[in-house]
C-alpha cells in the first residue's frame, strides 16, 4: 500500500496536486517532503499534530521528513488563517522556540543519520538582496492571482487590511520550497488546507526556475464533532511539552474526546491498523469508553514516552476506578491487558497536584478559592457557578456552600482531591 494510500484512508487528505503522477513518484521514488513550523511558541501543540503524524507516516513509508522551521518567515509573520497581523518575534525568541519545537519533533521522528532532517530557513532568507530576490523571483509572481488567494483575501477584508510585510509571505515560501528542492531533491510539500495558495504558488516556482515537476498535498482542518477546533480546552491550547501540559492532562484531553470522535482520532493520531479501527465505529457505551482508553494511551505514548502513557493510565484508574481492557479491543496497541484496578496500581503521582502548607489552607482558604487556583475553574465567577450547580467536590463529598472553608476533617492524610464535574481533579498536597 502506497503512502498516498495510507493517508487517504486514515483521513489526512484534503486536497491533492498532480494526483496519478505524485501517487506514481512516491511509488517509485524515496522521496523528500516538507512541512513549515512557525516558531511562535516554544512547544507545539495538537491543532499541529496531522502534520506531525503525517511526517511520521511518510517516514515510515520509507520517505523522508523534512521539518522546516521558520526562523526567517518567523520574523515577518504567515497572514494564512489569521485576522490580524502576527506579533513581531525577535531572532534570541525564535532560537529558544526552535530548540524547543526540535526536541518534541524528535519523539515522532527518527532524525539519526538523516532520516530526518530539521532545516531553518533562517539559513538563506536573512542573507537575501532585495533587487536580486525582486528580480530573480519576484518577476515569477502575479499580483492579481495572488490577491485571489484565500490567505490574502480574507486579511484585505479585515479592519487591519494587509501589511506589505505580509503580502511578501508567499513569495517567501514559494522560495523556501524552491530552495529545498535544490539543496535537498524535495519536490512535495505538505501542509494545512490555509496553506493551499502558498504550496501552489511554490510548485510554480520551482517549475519556473528548476524546471522540475514538483508536488502538493494539504490536510483538513481538524475539529472535534461539537465543531470545536482540535486542541482547544478551558485552559487553552493542549501543549505537547509536558511542562506546559502535563502528560496526565494530555491523556485525559484524548480520555475525554466525543464518542462520534474515537475512531476519526485513533486513525489520525495513532498508529493502530485500520482494520482494527474500523471495528470501532460499531461499538457503543462502556466498550467505546475502553476505546478512548487505548486511544489516550497511545496517543501519550507516542507524544511522551511509554512510561508517561504507563503513569497516567495507572493516575487515572486511581481516580476513576477499575478498568478492563480485554485482548480484542485493538489488540495492536501496546496498553497493558486485563483488569486494571486501584489496588493493583501505583499511587495517582501523575494526577496535576499543587503544593501547599497546611497553614496557609486549613480553616483559611475558601474552596471556591481553591478550585481557581489549580486551573480547575477559569475565575471565582465561575467557581461559583460550578458550586451552585453542584458539580464542586472534595474528596467525593459535594461542595454546598459557596462559603465552604477547607477543614480538617477534608484531609485525606496530607492530601485533598478536588473535582470539577465528572472528569476533571486536582490534588492539593500539603509539605
């Protein structure tokens, strides 16, 4: 099976350039593909993670990834998707961002003897002329089809309309593609469907100045089935750096996932075979909750270690109770079988925990206060809210009073577990 093959039925595809040629050059070629990281943040995060994957099937096909990191686009800021203009990062920004993007690229990619390569456009952008560049590529570019573009209309209709800095992005890209395929025979760019007018305007280009046929794909932009875009929660994006999101928090983001949404996330974010998967778009209650189980197990193994995935798996039985996992439910998946219980795990060490003194809590703090602290509530409004609708607990008691005070009786030894609706704890752990 091709890896054009694979993607389209795991649902990465979106749209396709030159289909039965590039399906034909994969085939037959060990290709080079890559795809554009904007080095905003120091840690991606999994509104990215189709592209991470996809990168990672491509390896595995036998392809080779390219991640490019924008260190030079960075500077100016992508228009594709965004409303208004991008804030301005400085290079000492864009440095401490790379080395942390890298780092986590390196759990879905094996970037040992260049299997993988991690490239900065940096590189070549900062050191262009601007005359040469007007003149050797600018002259490729057509003002009126790139105005058409879906990245370039939808910021002229904005309040803020579209800066210069910006309407040079595309040129930028296109040259970046070019460059690639230069330096490294890359000729298939991949991205998200925003990226459409950048990757054709790139294959242009290297028409144009290589004389080389040159290829397309772009993904769908993931939302979960309540129409939320993927990654998004009450404390904001979902991190793939464990500092930022914790590993418990990211197996529970996926634990938590829309039943309509099990079997779509186990073909995007895994690597379990299909022929497993299908079966789960027939099941229904407890065993689709098995389901997720596995879904969030791996989906932390591969972004965190097996180890992590083995800790929040052990976190959460001690927090929800027991759980089985028979040998027929995607028996790909690496999740340890049979009965997992509380009495036969570790204590819950991965469940999010804060640190206090008794002193500062006991007969003191208010719950309400409590509950906006660790992150479980978004503000005291909406604590309070949480509390009169009787879905605040301590300890598996029912908070009742918005006034309620942490007491003595309240501990559990030198610890409290707090609780907002069904899913979602806190441990406040006393020195």
């Amino acid at each position: 099976m091709s890896v054009l093959t694979v993607l389209k039925e795991r649902g990465f595809i979106d749209a396709v350039t030159h289909t039965q040629e590039l399906e034909d050059y994969l085939n037959n070629n060990r290709a080079t593909c890559y795809i554009g990281f904007d080095p905003t943040a120091s840690s991606l995060h999994v509104g990215g993670l189709v592209c991470i994957m996809a990168l990672a099937h491509m390896q595995k096909n036998g392809h080779r990834p390219i991640a490019l990191v924008g260190g030079g686009t960075g500077l100016i800021g992508d228009p594709s998707g965004k409303t208004e203009l991008r804030k301005i990062i400085t290079q000492d920004e864009i440095d401490e961002n790379k080395a942390g993007i890298q780092k986590q690229l390196e759990r879905f990619l094996d970037f040992s003897d260049n299997k993988a390569l991690m490239v900065d456009n940096a590189k070549w952008l900062t050191t262009l002329e601007y005359i040469p560049f007007l003149r050797d590529i600018g002259r490729h570019f057509s003002v009126n089809r790139m105005i058409k573009a879906e990245s370039y209309k939808s910021r002229m209709e904005s309040d803020d309309g579209l800066t210069f800095i910006e309407f040079n992005y595309m040129l930028l890209q296109s040259y970046d593609f070019m460059k690639l395929a230069k330096n490294h025979d890359c000729f298939l760019q991949m991205g998200g469907s925003d990226q459409w007018g950048n990757i054709v305007a790139g294959i242009d280009l290297v028409r144009r100045t290589l004389g080389k046929q040159a290829f397309g794909i772009t993904f769908p932009l993931i939302t979960t089935a309540s129409g939320i875009k993927m990654g998004k929660t009450h404390k904001g994006a979902v991190w793939l750096d464990p500092e930022r999101f914790s590993p418990y928090e990211y197996y529970q983001f996926w634990v938590n996932c829309d039943d309509a949404d099990v079997s779509r996330f186990l073909a995007l974010f895994t690597f379990l075979p299909m022929e497993e998967i299908e079966i789960i778009k027939s099941l229904e209650g407890a065993d689709l909750n098995k389901a997720k189980t596995i879904l969030a197990y791996e989906a932390t193994k591969i972004a965190h270690g097996e180890q992590e995935a083995l800790k929040s798996l052990k976190a959460s039985v001690c927090v929800f109770g027991p759980m089985e996992v028979s040998d027929t439910l995607l028996p790909g998946s690496s999740i340890p079988r049979g009965v997992h219980s509380p009495a036969t795990t570790e204590s819950g060490e991965s469940v999010p925990s804060t640190l206090y003194s008794k002193e500062e809590v006991v007969d003191k703090a208010l719950v309400i206060d409590l509950l906006t602290q660790t992150g479980l509530c978004s503000s005291k409004s909406d604590a309070r809210r949480l509390v009169k609708q009787g879905g605040a607990y301590i300890n598996g008691d029912r908070i009742a009073a918005l006034d309620q005070i942490v007491s003595k009786t309240d501990l559990e030894g030198d610890e409290i577990l707090l609780r907002a609706g069904k899913k979602k704890y806190h441990k406040i752990i006393f020195e």
